[in-house]
C-alpha cells in the first residue's frame, strides 16, 4: 500500500495537470496585478460577465446561468430544490420530457463534485444535494470544452481553446479485470480509489479482448477525464458558430462551454450542440493540460487572463460594476467556510 501510494505521489508531481491549483496559477499573479493597474479595481475580473454572479469566480448558480443559453443549444434541464417526493419528482421528469438516466448535480459546485448518472426514482431520492439540477443524459460520443470570448465593442469573438474529453476507459485483454486493467496504467491506476467507491461493481467485469470499456462517463478531470488539445479544428466557421450562440447568451464575455455533439463537423455546423454547462471567469482553457511542458500551460493561460484583463476594462469603461469587496469577501466565507447544503 505505502509503495503504491509513493508511486502515485511521484506520477502526480512529474506531470503538472496534477499539481495543487496554487502551483499553477501563483506564478501568474502578475498577470493579475497587471489587470489591477490596468483598471484601476482590485476585482476588475467580476465584471467580465455581468449576467453572472461575480463575473463566475466561485459560486455562481447554475440554474441561473442554464436560464441564459438558447434553449435551441440546451440540454434538457430542471432545477430542483428538495424536500419533494417521489410523485412529485416524478412530476417534474414527465413535464419536461426527461427519463432516466439522468445527470444530476449540485446547483452550486466545481470540479465534479457531486456529478453523477442515476438510473430510478430511489437514487435521485436518495441523492445527497438539497439544490440540485437534472438534465438529460445526452449519448452523443464527443464531449468538448469550449471556452470562447469577445471583446464587448466587438460583434464576433473566438474560440480559444477547442478541448476534447477522453473518459476514464480501459482497454480489455480477455483476462484481466477492469481493476487489474486500471492498476496495470500509470495514469489510471490514480484514480482506482475514486472507482473503488464509486463503482465497486465494476471492478470485477472482464471486458473483452479490444474492448474499450468506459469506467466513468462523467467528463471532469477529478473522475479521471483526460483532456485533449483539439485546437487544430478551429476554423472561421467554428468561430462564427459560437459567436451567433454567444450573442444570443446576454452579458457574457468570457466563458467555456461544456457540451456534447455527434462530431466535430456537428459542432462546426452548430448542428446538433447540446450545452450542459456554461462556466464564468474561473474557466480553464482545457487545452493547457495537453501541452509538451508546464511553461507552455503557464503562456496559454497568461494569454486568457490578459484578454480576461482586456475584456473587464471595456466593461467597466461601458459602466459595468465590479462586485463590492465587502460583498466578495462575505461569499467567500460563506462559500468555503459555511456547512453545506446537503
């Protein structure tokens, strides 16, 4: 055990998509003391969107958020906010169309937590979140981040990080199990705790030679997803695509679009895009954790929270307001520091 652990610790600090987030963005704080000499605000960040709650930094409410993408693009969604009972539910699934399975998720929360796929009525009773969303679960095989922004003087914008997601999967020999499978990948062997408790049926599966069996298909890093640069499918077309989506989303500059399409071609399109997710400020070009080393991460993000900067400054020249920081600092507590809703 102490061996496997050491292994995984010396994995993890060799490959910097596994770093601590401060390791990450510390080296960047002049990026954002840059930002606060360019505007002359301490949270000029906030008013990057002003139809999210702090511009999206933490803590935002995904159902308000969900309200603001064309229901043309949207996944299928209904926010609930419990007690209610099972006809009730029930109710709420049959009015919007919805059956199982269905994603289900916390209204408030990042990195993953508490996302996952129920299958009947008793799993979503039994679901530990009081404020929670449901959407459909959408089959479609390509997953994508887009994160997109514009500038707020500006009629169109760009797709700045194009991000595919490869879920957590192992590819069966015909003898060994799907945890023998996960503990033989450097990679994967990491996240065999997470699957030990969360789908302790499935270690014992034996998948087929050349299968490629899907061991989690929530599409999060923290549930094993591995990302993906997939910028070199960026096109005129694309950009145009997500800045007529965009123009419609009121209010909202920067942002990365978490969604799924039959391909590629679908998204170019704007043909069949279902949007389950839009994040604010805090949102991560995906792309970063798929580069040849950290320097390069370190220069894509430097690039996103200068046009973060750029984006912010326009805004506040229009009369955007920043968040008070009476205001942020009293959500910061209460978001990081007051029991949660469960």
């Amino acid at each position: 055990m102490v061996k496997t652990t050491l292994k995984n610790f010396i994995y993890k600090s060799t490959r910097y998509e596994f770093w601590p987030w401060y390791v990450i963005y510390l080296p960047l704080l002049p990026v954002y003391f840059f930002g606060v000499l360019r505007t002359r605000r301490l949270l000029y960040f906030t008013a990057a969107n002003p139809s999210i709650d702090m511009g999206g930094f933490f803590g935002e409410r995904k159902n308000e958020i969900l309200n603001l993408i064309p229901n043309c693009h949207k996944a299928i969604s209904v926010h609930i906010t419990m007690p209610m009972s099972a006809d009730e539910l029930n109710d709420a699934l049959l009015e919007n169309n919805l059956d199982f399975p269905l994603v289900v998720k916390p209204n408030v929360g990042e990195r993953g937590d508490g996302v996952c796929i129920l299958y009947s009525i008793q799993e979503l009773l039994a679901y530990s979140y009081t404020d929670y969303i449901i959407q459909e679960y959408i089959d479609y095989p390509v997953e994508l981040g887009v994160l997109f922004y514009k500038y707020p003087n500006d009629i169109g914008g760009r797709v700045s990080s194009l991000t595919r997601k490869e879920f957590l999967t192992v590819k069966g020999n015909g003898v060994c199990t799907v945890e023998q499978l996960l503990a033989g990948s450097g990679r994967s062997k990491i996240y065999l705790p997470m699957v030990r408790q969360e789908f302790q049926d499935s270690l014992q599966h034996v998948p087929l030679k050349g299968e490629k069996f899907v061991v989690h298909k929530i599409g999060n890093h923290s549930k094993g997803t591995r990302f993906i640069n997939a910028n070199a499918h960026i096109t005129d077309e694309l950009n145009a695509t997500f800045s007529e989506i965009s123009n419609q989303v009121d209010g909202v500059y920067f942002g990365r679009y978490d969604l799924k399409v039959p391909s590629l071609e679908h998204l170019k399109r704007g043909d069949n895009i279902k949007i389950f997710e839009l994040n604010g400020v805090s949102s991560e070009p995906g792309i970063m954790y798929d580069q040849p080393n950290v320097f390069k991460a370190y220069s894509i993000l430097a690039h996103h929270w200068l046009a973060l900067v750029d984006i912010s400054n326009q805004n506040i020249r229009n009369g955007v307001r920043t968040t008070p920081l009476r205001q942020f600092f009293s959500k910061v507590l209460h978001h990081f520091y007051a029991k949660p809703t469960f």
